[in-house]
C-alpha cells in the first residue's frame, strides 16, 4: 500500500484529455492529488475551470516522467500511441490509467501485459462504465439466480456524428495511418463501451469461435464503419450481439437487452438505468470513477474495477474489426443529408440496431434493403 498523496501526470492534455482535467482539478483543489504534468504534442488549451497554473507542461513523455516521477500517468493518446507510452510509464515506477481502446492487437496485448507483470504496477483502462453501480446491481442479481440460466446479451446505440467528427483528427475516420491500423470506426471507438459492457454482463469468458462482421460506411470519404453489428457465442455458452449506428434518426443511448432463461433485464449504459425483472420502471445508480478506484488501488489495495486483464476479449474482438477490409458503401438512396454541419442518415438504422440486439441477428438477417 502507498498512502502517499499521489503524484498525477497527464498525457494527451487535449481531447479527451480535457475530461481528465476536469476530474482531476476538485481533486486537486481539495488536496487528495498533485498534478504534477501535462504533457501534448499541440499547445495546451487553457480554460478557467481547469486552469494550467503552475502545473509544468511539456511536449515529451520520456522528459515529463523524468521530471515529474508521477505516481500515476493518465494516457489520453492515439491508440497506436498506448503501448510505447504505458511501457515508458510503468517502467518508471508509475500505475497507468490507459484510455479506451488500451491497444490494437492482441500481440499488442501479450507485450503491454508483459511489462505489467515485469515491473508489478497496476493499468486501470478507461471503460468508465463498469464502474456503473447498475452494472454491479445487474450481475448481483444474475448470480442470485433472478435471470436464470444466462442466454444472450445485446446492444442496440444510436448516435449521430456530423461532417465535423471527421475532421478532428488527422487520423479520423482513417482505417490506417502509415502503415498502422487506426480504432475509429463506431465499433472500435464511440461504441467500444457497447462492446467490453457486453463483454462483461455475460462473464467475461473469451470468445468460442469465430466473430461474424458486418460493417457499413455511409460517406465516401470515410475509411472505417459508421454502422455495423457483431456477434459471437463466448466459452460459457452466451450469445453477444453489439448492433451501433452513427447514421441514427433517433437517439438510443446504448441499450443492453439481457435474456436469461428465467427471465430479462435492461440496461442503459451510459446513463446507469436498470429494469430488472419484476420491475416496471428501470431505477437510477450511480458510478464510481475508475481514477479514484485506481487510486484506492495504491492506498487500501482495493481491486481494480477495469483493470487490463478484463480487456483481452474485447481486444480480440477489436482486433477483428481492425483487420476487416474497408466497409462496404451503402447506396445513396437510403441515406439523407440534413443540418449546416451535415450529419448523413440511413434509413431505419435506429430500428435496425434495436431489432438485431433484441433478436441475436446480424443486418443482412434481418431483411434491410441497405444491408
């Protein structure tokens, strides 16, 4: 245990950084961390809420973790960026909290994993979901039996992403960069929590056979998947369905449908509703943050909520869509353009998804004129 206050740098200050930002500074404000370096390739935006202050910045990780020796290193990076900046972490004394996806391969995986072992610290990797308190009520019940014998989980999200989400990266909506396959597509990167949710509601088990793909692109210009579906049965027998679309008319959060042989529950997951069955109206929990989790990880050796071994199944599940051709262009007479920043629609997508996570089918299944 390390009671210490911990020593927190960031890497990746920008972005998604941004969020880990504004869960660091209460903290900060009420002395329960230091943060001790930012560090970005691009300028640091400033913001009144999350002031820099006297917090010293860089624009090297092997520099700022030389500098800083942190306790913790917050990476909020490119994915293809993980696996070297989680290393150089670990290998100077540092836990590593790793942002979604943690790496792009399960030979990537095998390596990060590796040097885990080798130097003993702890990676927590950003699915802040399980730490949902519905999620840990929604397994609470499944092992009381509530559910019976668990059959199938599935997940049904629809989103919309305008012109604009393509353009704020030089890697967005990239399926590789020189030479390196790129997580941006809606299953590998917004819809990633949809995938490791579902991973985790039907046991964590690894996959039993092959993952069946279908994968769909609604704007020429784009290189990765704005709609698609997976399925596969894991090693304890359950069937997982994950259905997204970024091309959706109307909203579905991320709904996981969950059927067991005694009965179903409902899950949204990324606002922490649960029905459960015999309940006619889903409750409301909370969340733990996984930061704080990690921390409490260092200083009472609390078990990590996401720590990196739980991701393994669903890195394999990426590495698949990684390793699909690029995804096949839907025929312009099913989709719509609306909006000044123009968001592309396709047609019956938000019914598609919520149909194939219902019923365990793919697209194609399902009788779609644009699948």
């Amino acid at each position: 245990m390390d009671l210490r206050i911990p020593r927190i740098a960031l890497v990746g200050a920008n972005g998604y950084g941004l969020h880990h930002r504004r869960t660091i500074e209460p903290r900060r404000r009420a002395g329960a961390l230091e943060l001790v370096g930012l560090c970005d390739t691009a300028e640091i935006a400033e913001n009144a809420d999350i002031p820099i202050g006297d917090t010293p910045v860089f624009d090297d990780y092997e520099r700022m973790l030389e500098a800083t020796e942190p306790h913790i290193v917050i990476i909020a990076t490119p994915p293809p960026t993980h696996l070297p900046i989680a290393s150089a972490a670990m290998r100077h004394g540092a836990d590593v909290y790793l942002e979604k996806p943690p790496v792009a391969s399960l030979e990537e995986y095998g390596l990060l994993y590796d040097v885990m072992v080798e130097t003993g610290r702890a990676v927590q990797v950003g699915f802040q979901a399980l730490g949902s308190h519905a999620f840990t009520a929604l397994r609470d019940a499944m092992e009381a039996g509530r559910l019976g014998r668990l059959e199938a989980v599935g997940v049904a999200g629809s989103w919309r992403r305008p012109d604009s989400y393509y353009r704020r990266s030089p890697w967005a909506g990239k399926r590789e960069a020189n030479g390196v396959l790129i997580a941006d597509g809606a299953l590998a990167n917004p819809f990633a929590h949809a995938s490791q949710q579902a991973l985790a509601i039907a046991g964590d088990w690894p996959m039993d056979g092959e993952i069946e793909l279908e994968r769909l692109r609604c704007r020429p210009a784009v290189e990765v998947d704005d709609t698609a579906a997976w399925r596969g049965l894991n090693k304890g027998g359950v069937t997982v369905t994950v259905a997204v679309t970024l091309c959706g008319d109307r909203k579905i959060e991320g709904d996981i449908y969950v059927r067991g042989t005694e009965g179903e529950a409902w899950l949204q997951y990324p606002t922490d509703r649960l029905r459960l069955p015999g309940e006619d109206e889903p409750k409301q929990y909370g969340r733990t943050d996984l930061l704080d989790n990690l921390i409490l990880h260092r200083q009472r050796g609390v078990g990590l909520i996401s720590g990196l071994r739980r991701a393994k199944t669903f890195t394999g599940v990426l590495e698949r869509v990684l390793n699909d051709p690029v995804p096949r262009l839907v025929d312009e007479s099913h989709l719509r353009r609306v909006g000044d920043d123009p968001v592309t629609l396709l047609d019956d997508a938000d019914t598609a998804v919520e149909r194939a996570a219902k019923d365990g089918k793919l697209f194609g299944e399902l009788g779609f004129p644009w699948a």
